[in-house]
C-alpha cells in the first residue's frame, strides 16, 4: 500500500506541475474544446453520431493540444515566455510552446451559423442550431444543440430534353450522373456534378464551356420531405460556350524563350499533321510525333491536349511548356493551338558523397558521378553516364582487413519512342522509351577476390497508366569473370566444401530476356489504404540450354564462347501494404516471395542474381547478408583465426516485415518494427546441411527480429536509424519454434526500409 500510495503522490505532483491554468490572468477562462448534441429523434443512432463528428470538426478555435491528457505545448509556452526575440528561450516558445486558447476567442454564434449551414446543404432544410458555454473554475466549454429536422431526398432528376447541340450533350452525360433518385439533398454532390458535365463536354469539343453555364433547380414542395432536381443550361450561355470546336492547325515552339515576341509563321517547317518553328533547328521535327496527340479536324479534346503537355515534359529536354488557344476568327468554331517549350540545360553534371555504416561492421564512403546529356542526337535522346566509386572497410573485433572496394561505370542512351519493327501506339500522357545499357563494374574484396562485371541489355519501358508501369528487358547479357582468387578464399572453400562459396568466384555467363510489372498508389496521401506491387520475371539460358541439351547434372555442361551459361527462371514478387491510422501514424507491411530454378547447365543460380537476406533494408536485427540458407551455420573453421564472413546466399526469398511509424515532433519520427525471414537453396548440397528449402519445415526456419528506430525526415533528406534486436535464429526440424533475445545490431540508413 505505501508503494501505491508513493506513486500517487508522484502522478499528482507531476500532474500539478504541469497544470496551465494558474498561469492565467484573472478573469480569463482557458477553452477546452465543444460538445456538439444532436437532440432530434427522429435522426438515426448511426447518422448523429456521423453527423456529430463532422460537425465537431467545422468548430473554430480549436482548444489547445493534450499529450496524454496534458496540454504540454501549453504549458512549455507559459513556461518559457520571455521578451527577447532570440535565445534557447525564445526558439522553445516559439516553435515548441502554444498559447492558450481562451473562451472569450470563441464566437458561438458564427459557429452555430456555420453548422447551420453545412446542414442546410446536406439536407436538413430546417435545421436550428444554439450555442452556450459551460464554465468550470478557470475552463470553460462550448455546447451546440442540434435540432436537425426531417432530411430531404431525391425523388427524380432531370435533364435537357431539347434538340440543342448543348442540350443533347448534356443529356448524354445522365447515365454517369452522381445525383439519385432516393439520395440525400447535397450542395457539394451538386456542385460535383457540375464539374463532372463540364470535363466530360471539354472531351466533345465544347471548349468555352463552363461549370457556371448550367443551373441546378430544385423543387422542395413536393410532399413526404422529397426534392425534385432539374439540371438545365443557364439560357443566357453564349454562342461560343454552344459550339463545338475542332482544330485547325497546330505549331511548336521548341526553343522558345519569354523574349520572343513574334510567331514566326513565316519560318514553320511542316511535319507530317503540325508545324515546327525552330529557326536555330535545336531538333528534329520528328522527335515530337509521340507529343503531338490533337490532329488537325480533330474535335478538341481536353485529356488529349492535356496528355500532350505531359508529354512534352517527359520527353525530357524542356523545363516548361506553355500553351495558347487561338480563335481562326470570331464567328467560327476552328482553334489554332501553339506550343511553348523552353528547353533545360543541355548538359549537366551531379555530384554526391554518400557515407553509410552497415550492420556488417563496414564503414563505407562512395562517390558518385552522374553526367546528362539531353537532345544528344536532336532527337530527344537522353545519355546519361553514371560513374561510381566506393570503399568499405571493416571495423571492431572484425578488423581484419576484408574490405570491400567497387568501382563502376555505366553509360545509357536512351529514346522516348519504341524502336521497333513492330508500330506500338500510346496516346496516354507517358511517353514510351527504349533503353539501351551497357556497364563495367569491379569488385575488389581484399585478402580474397576480384569480380570483373560486364554487363548490356536492350529493352523498353511503359506506362498505360499512372499507377501502373512495364520493363521489357528484350536482351540483357552479364559476364563475370573472377581474378586475384587468393589462397586465403580458396582454402576456406577446400575446409568446408561449401559450393556457394566456390560458386562466387566461377565464371558467370547469364543472357536472356526479363519482364517486370508495377503497381503504386502510394502516392496518394489522402487515401487510408495504398498498395505497391511488383513482380519480375527473369530468364537465361533457356532455349539454347534446351537446343544442346544441357544436362549439368548428367555431366553434359554446353559452353557459349568457351563458357558455361546459366540456365535458370526466376520469379521475384513484392507486396507492400500502408494503412494510414491518423494524420501522423500509419502501419506499413511488406512481404516477399522469390523464387529462383535452376535446370540444365545449371544447378545453383549464378551468384549476382541469387538471393540475401539481413541487413538495414531486411531482418534488421542481424548482419547484412548473414542468414541462411536455411539451417546453414557456418563451421567455425572457417572464420577461425581470419575472421572472414562470407555472404549467404541462396535460390529462393521469404521475407515479412510490419512496422508502425509515427511523428513525435517537428522533424523527428519514430517506427516499431518486427521482420521474418529466410533464404533457401532449391536443391540439398552434401556440404550445406538444412540449406535446401522444404514445404513442410520452412517456417519452423524463419529468423525473427524486432526493434524500434527514429527517422529525421528534412523533406529532401530522410536518415533513418534503426535498433534491431535477433530473437530467433533458424532451427533445424524437429526442434521446437523458441524465441531467444540477442544483442542489438544498429542500422544507419537513407530514406525508409520499403
């Protein structure tokens, strides 16, 4: 009892020195917020408790913060006013202290007025609301009092039934309309619907056409509380506002600047359906074919022209594109339109310095240089020439000299069109591209190897849609060839006859197709619930492995250019999940499935397109690349008296993760996490027992970890840190499903895990 008693002396002492209204001057009374009641009988349970909180939310001012019941801002601003404009005292008053919202600052009238009218709009014609205040000491609270009366529906809608070229128009539009017999009166569906009239006439060529043209009439006298709408067009419309329009002829500008202040007509070269006007011949006319949407005789059409301007942004050499409309003359319905383009800089390099610590005890430094060239060819190529170097070195009790050093160099020339035998049309507002890449990179472990990476691949890129997007890798061939092997690797590969191990430094030769899906939302903020998928599928080998039947099992291994090729499909899948709680939490989840075969020549994947798992994008609370496959320990003999880690790797991925983010204040957020994950081999190796993936024993295989993090959000940056604890490491079958708490592992990161 003397404990409790002690610790409600302690909660009563901290509550009372965080008590604000003390601080107030005398007379003044500290508002705590409205309660909003809805006292009509005949309003349904479900719809006053909607109706209450939305009204609630209308209420002005709102009252000061609580954290856990407290107004700490509050009491932080009483606590830390002070005269001077600058200072520790100023800048906690400033940006973390709130003034007190006093009820003398609330205006119960106007609120009541307010309320009135959102509920006059949403159909309670009758609606009455009254507000009063009820004080307590030095608070004091807001109450409204509702009396809704009956709400009005729809009993019928109409439309224009006249032979009018607008009024048809406007009747065709009926089908999709968002008023319904049956529905609720509503002034924002109302005001919805004329906007959704108004964009669907701007696809059929009413051009001057606007959402003021029509009137919304409604008639509240019909009995049993109903409401008859009639959507007409306002008779004063102009004529224009009636045409239909089509376009005449249409210019480009692509080098246009706010200097120029004559069309130049005189100077327009032809192309096909538009002109060009380009005296200094910066590119080609051709180059805007896939830009150019509207024809001439086209009806005007405002998605198309829309998508045009897009277009004319993603073809990548322009900063700016402007518009004009022009009427051919007064008294006819034909429009001349006009491109602006302001072109970006030609060339450009960026420069950047990345420092990263990884749960893998590396210290790493990279360096990377990235130079643009836009309108390489005057054809609205882009190259872009991606230079990297790196350096990590490892440190603490693993200070043994294995570090690692990359260096890269990628050059890509790519075109915003298909080239193609085949005619591929698009007329979304995304350009297509054709990609072609070529690439060399080095990897120089110390003490152990060096990889010698060449790669090319020839594809296409699309987007039918703002959410979804496709890559068709037609041919994408690596070559890998392994040099400075030392005896250091090579007898740690003879101790413990690991074939992954001896698999790292064989010579790979993968070429063959890839195709690969994605679909976002995440993008959309105001949604509750997003999605992100993408799924690729990658093959090597396939059909000439098939031809000369490779069999590297049966000791048939066929060779292209004197090398073993890789034969294999993989399939990579990946789901993530967000949920938004509030308007600062949301629970984000993530879930993996990979899958890699290898048959014929091949009885492993090649080591670059095998699977790892661990580190700070992964099961953060183990080292990057340090589980599996499967049950899989490393024999101690192998790390003894070097401690050389080696990475695991395997064919195929399940990876889980749940994490609950929150902002805790100004630029700081904070995240719980747990992850679960393994990798496995698609086939038993002698010298890697438990390593092979089994249907029946995999999630008895799955390491757990689980661990919170901050993150420093500064809009263009986010560092992310994150403290991940183990707590079950895989077990062979037969042994129970245990956790055990380890050691933390710290993450330091750039920008969010998934």
């Amino acid at each position: 009892m003397t404990r409790r008693r002690h610790l409600y002396l302690l909660m009563a002492v901290f509550i009372s020195s965080c008590s604000t209204t003390k601080f107030l001057a005398p007379g003044q009374k500290l508002y705590t917020g409205a309660k909003v009641n809805i006292t009509d009988k005949n309003t349904t349970k479900s719809e006053a408790g909607d109706l209450k909180s939305e009204m609630e939310g209308l209420l002005r001012p709102k009252p000061n913060a609580k954290i856990l019941g407290l107004r700490f801002k509050l009491w932080v601003y009483f606590k830390t006013r002070t005269n001077k404009k600058k200072g520790l005292r100023h800048y906690l008053n400033s940006h973390f202290g709130e003034p007190p919202v006093l009820v003398s600052s609330v205006d119960l009238d106007k609120n009541a007025h307010v309320l009135q009218s959102r509920l006059q709009n949403e159909s309670y014609f009758q609606a009455q609301v009254n507000g009063d205040t009820v004080s307590k000491k030095k608070t004091s609270e807001a109450i409204y009092t509702i009396l809704t009366g009956p709400s009005y529906h729809y009993r019928k809608i109409g439309f224009p039934t006249s032979d009018d070229d607008l009024d048809t128009a406007v009747a065709g539009t009926s089908p999709k309309t968002l008023l319904k017999p049956g529905d609720k009166f509503n002034l924002d569906i109302i005001k919805a619907e004329r906007v959704r009239i108004d964009a669907r006439l701007k696809e059929e060529g009413f051009f001057y056409f606007a959402p003021e043209d029509l009137i919304m009439r409604y008639d509240s006298t019909i009995k049993d509380h109903q409401v008859d709408m009639y959507v007409t067009v306002k008779p004063a419309t102009p004529d224009e506002a009636r045409w239909i329009y089509r376009v005449r002829n249409i210019y480009v500008y692509p080098n246009y600047s706010l200097k120029d202040t004559s069309l130049k007509l005189d100077s327009a070269v032809k192309y096909r359906w538009y002109n060009v006007i380009d005296p200094k011949n910066t590119i080609h006319p051709y180059a805007f074919k896939n830009t150019v949407l509207l024809h001439p005789g086209d009806i005007y059409n405002r998605t198309e022209h829309n998508n045009s301007l897009s277009r004319f942004i993603e073809l990548g050499p322009y900063r700016f594109v402007k518009n004009r409309f022009e009427d051919v003359t007064p008294d006819s319905a034909l429009l001349d339109i006009y491109y602006f383009l302001t072109p970006q800089k030609k060339k450009s390099l960026q420069a950047e310095i990345l420092v990263r610590q990884t749960s893998a005890n590396y210290d790493g430094t990279q360096l990377n240089l990235n130079f643009r060239d836009r309108n390489t060819f005057k054809g609205a190529e882009l190259y872009t020439l991606n230079f990297s170097v790196s350096r990590d070195v490892q440190f603490g009790k693993y200070n043994a000299g294995y570090n690692v050093y990359q260096f890269g160099v990628k050059p890509t020339l790519s075109w915003p069109r298909f080239i193609s035998p085949f005619n591929f049309n698009s007329d979304n507002a995304f350009i297509p591209r054709t990609n072609l890449t070529l690439g060399y990179t080095l990897i120089d472990r110390s003490k152990l190897y060096n990889l010698n990476s060449f790669m090319g691949s020839w594809g296409y890129t699309w987007k039918p849609g703002l959410h979804t997007q496709h890559e068709f890798d037609l041919l994408s061939v690596t070559y890998v060839q392994p040099s400075n092997v030392t005896k250091i690797y090579t007898d740690s590969i003879s101790k413990t006859g690991n074939p992954a191990l001896a698999h790292v430094i064989d010579k790979q030769f993968t070429f063959g197709p890839s195709y690969s899906y994605t679909f976002t939302n995440t993008t959309e903020d105001q949604k509750v619930n997003t999605y992100y998928y993408s799924s690729k599928l990658s093959l090597s080998g396939n059909l000439l492995g098939i031809v000369t039947g490779a069999d590297t099992l049966h000791g048939k291994v066929s060779k292209l250019f004197g090398t073993p090729f890789n034969q294999y499909i993989k399939l990579e899948n990946e789901v993530r999940y967000f949920h938004k709680l509030s308007t600062n939490s949301k629970l984000a989840t993530r879930l993996m499935v990979d899958v890699g075969l290898p048959y014929g020549n091949s009885t492993i994947l090649p080591y670059t397109q095998q699977f790892f798992i661990g580190g700070a994008n992964s099961l953060r609370g183990f080292q990057a690349h340090s589980i599996g496959p499967g049950t899989y320990i490393i024999p101690e003999e192998l790390t003894k008296g070097t401690n050389f880690l080696p990475d695991e790797s395997g064919d195929i991925k399940i990876e889980a993760n749940v994490e609950y983010r929150a902002k805790l204040f100004s630029v700081v957020n904070g995240a719980l996490f747990m992850d679960a994950g393994n990798i496995w081999d698609m086939r038993p190796h002698a010298d890697l027992p438990g390593a092979a993936f089994s249907f029946t024993h995999f999630i008895n295989q799955m390491a757990v970890d689980w661990g919170f993090g901050l993150r420093f959000d500064f809009t263009v940056l986010l560092l992310r840190t994150d403290l991940g604890f183990p707590v079950r490491y895989p077990f062979p079958a037969g042994q129970p499903y245990k956790f055990n708490f380890h050691g933390p592992v710290l993450n330091l990161a750039i920008g969010y895990p998934f």
